[in-house]
C-alpha cells in the first residue's frame, strides 16, 4: 500500500489525490453578484447539506493552487451576503462546465454558458432557470480555511426559499431521484451520473471559450440543439473559417449526398449526432455551411 505524508506532498498532487478519492461529489451550482450587480455563475464540488433545522449548506470556493488567487464567487459573497446554490442534472452537465471557464472579472457566465436568468424571490443573485432544484441563501458566514494555495474557504448558507421543478417530483410531491438525474464530481476530468456510472467531459479550454452568446441566432436558440450541445459548441477557442467549412462538406457530400440542400434543422440534427460522438469540430462546419 502507499502510504504518504500529506505535508511532503505538493499541493497540486495532494489536491489530485484527495478528489479522485473523496468521489463522487455533489456540484453546487453557485450563483452570486457582485457590489456593482454583475451576475457570476461558478460550480463547486466542495459541496453538501449539513442541518436542516435550520437548512444549512455549506461549499467552498478554494483558493488556486497555481497562484493562490480567489475567485469571484468568493469575493461576491463576502459583499453581497447571498447565493442561489442550483443543483445540476446531466441535461445541463456540459453548459455548466463550460460556466466554469475563468472568464474576466465581469463577464456573465449565465450568457456564456447559455442558461436562462431567473428573478429569485427573497435575495438578488439570480436563479439558473434550467435547474431542477433552486435553493436562494442567505450567507451566515464565510471560514477561511488557510492563506495558501488549495486552503478552503466555508461558506455557510442558511436556505431562506426552495424552488423544485415539478417535473422531478412524484404523486406524493416527493423528488424522484431518476427524474432528477443528478451529476457528481470526481477526480481529473470524471463526472458520475447517479442513475448510471462514471462519464468524462474535457476540462473547459486555459484559452477562452467563445461561449453561448456569441453564437448565431438560430443556433443559440435552436429547437433541436440541447443545452449539453450548445455547452459543448461553446468551449471552442474560435470559429472555423469559411475555407475549412466549405472544404469539410465537400469531403462528407459522397456520405451525405444531399448536405448542400439541407434545410437548417436537418444540419442541426446531423450537428447533434455528431455531438453525441464528440465531434464539436465536425458539427460546427455542418452548423456553419
């Protein structure tokens, strides 16, 4: 067996250790503002339910290991004493990775990642409206952890409104666990669906993604496209060319004889079948043709 000291470890090899081993974890889905009433939208896998007299949550937005910078998740609650903690299920699983990008300071993770903003009734931070469970919190306290790299910081919700979709519930308003559908977190780039197993979603680009917002219109608002695809679109670094698009779809025509006359659901559906093999460069020069 291999044994090992914590303290003679790394910080970013010891942080690697500890989530692949403490798996899976629940995602809290982490809405906040900030002093100015910027939306921030960021998920946390430091995450659980500890009272529920009173109903308390607690997450912690840890600082980075590489350069023990916070993030603006933390910085909001420490002025902005609230929070919207939304679950995630796996039909939002890839948009709210995306969400996860390190966009700057001020930039609206809600619109880049293609959800919907909706009013909470009680606090300011908004609800994610595509979420089956919404819990709107008041902040009690934050506990900082450490001062070093990887150190948590606690922050201790208290929630204050819970809002369920009803379609996750049964007869007896009771939630139904397979409708619900959660996803959890593990170690590298694992995720864990509850009503089946472990499935891997690349980590969003070091690079900036384009993001949801920055799509066509009907793509962005597309009846055929899931949120899992638009998530998934919107973590590439740019756009192919005009060139590249045009040569892609006369290398497919012989497999696809009728691609130059497709309507535009017709190439959204092909988008989405290549997505559902991965293949975002493909889809995009279908989406694009």
């Amino acid at each position: 067996m291999l044994s090992l000291d914590p303290k003679s470890l790394q910080t970013s090899k010891l942080h690697s250790y500890l989530l692949s081993a403490v798996a899976p974890r629940p995602i809290a889905f982490a809405s906040t503002i900030d002093a100015d009433g910027r939306p921030n939208l960021s998920p946390f896998s430091f995450f659980n339910v500890f009272s529920a007299n009173p109903p308390i949550l607690i997450f912690s937005p840890a600082r980075r290991v590489r350069n023990n910078t916070v993030k603006h998740t933390l910085e909001n609650v420490k002025s902005v004493k609230e929070v919207v903690i939304n679950v995630v299920n796996f039909d939002m699983v890839h948009q709210m990775s995306l969400a996860s990008t390190e966009f700057a300071e001020g930039v609206n993770e809600f619109e880049k990642a293609g959800f919907t903003m909706l009013e909470s009734e009680l606090i300011k931070p908004y609800r994610v409206a595509e979420s089956p469970v919404q819990m709107e919190c008041k902040v009690k306290d934050v506990v900082a952890l450490g001062e070093e790299g990887g150190a948590g910081n606690l922050v201790i919700c208290e929630v204050v409104k819970l809002h369920i979709n009803e379609a996750v519930l049964n007869d007896d308003a009771s939630i139904n666990q397979d409708k619900l559908d959660l996803v959890a977190r593990a170690g590298g780039s694992y995720y864990s669906r509850a009503n089946s197993g472990f499935f891997e979603i690349p980590k969003p680009l070091s690079s900036i993604g384009i993001g949801v917002d920055s799509f066509p219109e009907a793509i962005r608002t597309s009846n055929v496209l899931t949120g899992n695809d638009l998530g998934m679109l919107g973590n590439v670094e740019a756009l192919p060319s005009n060139e590249v698009v045009q040569q892609f779809i006369e290398d497919i025509s012989a497999k696809y004889p009728n691609i130059k006359l497709a309507s535009e659901k017709e190439k959204h559906e092909l988008a989405h079948n290549y997505l559902s093999f991965g293949d975002v460069s493909s889809a995009w020069k279908i989406l694009l043709s």
